[in-house]
C-alpha cells in the first residue's frame, strides 16, 4: 500500500460528504469527494484510487451500478455504505462487486477500521503467498509438487496468486483470493462464518454474516457451483 492511501468517496449529502473527508483527511488519507456516480465513475478513472467508498443512492449513476462498473475494470477495493442494514441494496451492492459494506450513521473511527481492514486484504491477495502473513491459508496448504494446489479442475498457484479451471484462468477479487485460499488451507473441513468473518475480512467484532454468504455464491459461480458445500447450520467447505 502506498504511503499515502487515495479515498475515492462518492456522497450526495454534502454534511455527511465533508465530515467524513475531513476525518479520513486527519487520518492521513487522501480524499476525492464528488456528490454523484457519474462524476464518481468519471473521478475513478482519472485518479485511480487505491479505495472507493460508494453510497448506494447517489444521484446520476446509483453506487450499486456503478460499483459494476468499477468491477468491470478494476480489482480495486470497494466499500459500500447503506443507510439501512436490513436494505436489499447491502446484497445487491456485495453481488454487484463490492468487498464490504458500512452502515449509516457510522462512526468515523469503525469507517477508519474497515478502510484499513479491506486494504490489508488486498496488498496480501496481491502480494502473493509471502504477503498472505504466517498462520495464512497459504501457508498452511500442502502444496503439490510444482507448488500449486488442485481440487479437481481447479487449479491454485499461490505464488503467483493465480487460479485456473479447466486449465482457464479465473478472475478473483482479493477478498475472493483470500475466502479461497482459507477453504483450501482445510478442505473438507467446515468453515463457520464467525471463522470467515475473523480471518477474511479481518473483524475482530461481530459482523454481518451476509458478507460472507454473498461472496461465498460469488465464489462458486467462479469455480462452479459444487465446489464449496453449504452445511446447514455450521458454515461452508471446500470438496477435497
């Protein structure tokens, strides 16, 4: 991550678009804030944001669409913020692409938290099996004989954190590296969604298992639908 992390953060309300900015400002960030999606989408190319931060109803471009169309180019983080927990848009915005979501009101800090938590995802999904840290599920692998991992046609090179099926390359975001290379460090043993929740996304509170549901389908239309079994009740694992 760069010394100085680049915040893309699209808000139409102007009190809540200039508080937040000025905190993730004192928080050492540097800050593009525009007040809709087009000028978000318009910002996203021409800056290129180590992170964006998107509210699901902005005027021009909604966040959902245009967390789409980041995803469409970019692995880059996204962060969606919803203003209310029980909404369809926090599904819609996690199937749409986004890594995690934040709630309205939020605090500055708990915001602050969660930026840093999906950046350390992304630089260890992007650094590869050394920049995945000890006790990783890359580390804990029992690789083959030329260093990657296989379950049927799937293959995992996790030194050059690259996944094929079918001998065809498979387009991961971090988060979705990371969930993997935690079902392949145990395959065949159940992974709860507290455990996901800790190792994944980094919280060491409580937090919405819809996360890691979403990003599990996600996942699965990726590497095929029968690869990773839900086990009613427990959690998910990955076939052997």
């Amino acid at each position: 991550m760069a010394e100085t992390t680049h915040v893309l953060f699209v808000e139409d309300d102007d009190v809540i678009r200039e508080a937040t900015t000025l905190a993730l400002e004192r928080d050492g960030f540097e800050v593009t804030a525009v007040p809709d999606g087009i000028t978000g989408l318009d910002s996203f190319r021409a800056r290129q944001p180590d992170i964006a931060l998107l509210d699901v109803m902005v005027p021009g471009l909604d966040g959902v669409s245009l967390c789409r169309r980041i995803r469409d180019e970019s692995t880059v983080p996204v962060i969606m913020l919803s203003a209310r927990a029980d909404s369809i848009d926090v599904v819609l915005g996690l199937e749409a692409g986004a890594d995690d979501y934040v709630t309205k009101p939020f605090d500055a800090a708990v915001l602050v938290a969660r930026i840093r938590a999906v950046l350390r995802r992304f630089d260890h999904a992007s650094g590869g099996a050394a920049g995945a840290g000890s006790g990783s599920a890359a580390a804990q692998a029992s690789p083959q004989s030329d260093g990657s991992l296989r379950f049927g046609d799937l293959e995992i090179d996790t030194d050059g954190m690259e996944v094929r099926r079918a001998g065809e390359v498979v387009s991961l975001t971090p988060t979705e590296m990371r969930l993997l290379l935690e079902f392949s460090a145990a395959p065949g043993s159940v992974l709860t969604r507290d455990r996901l929740l800790t190792s994944v996304w980094d919280y060491d509170w409580g937090g919405d298992t819809r996360v890691v549901d979403v990003h599990v389908q996600r996942l699965r239309t990726k590497i095929g639908q029968d690869r990773i079994e839900t086990v009613r009740g427990f959690g998910y694992k990955l076939k052997a």
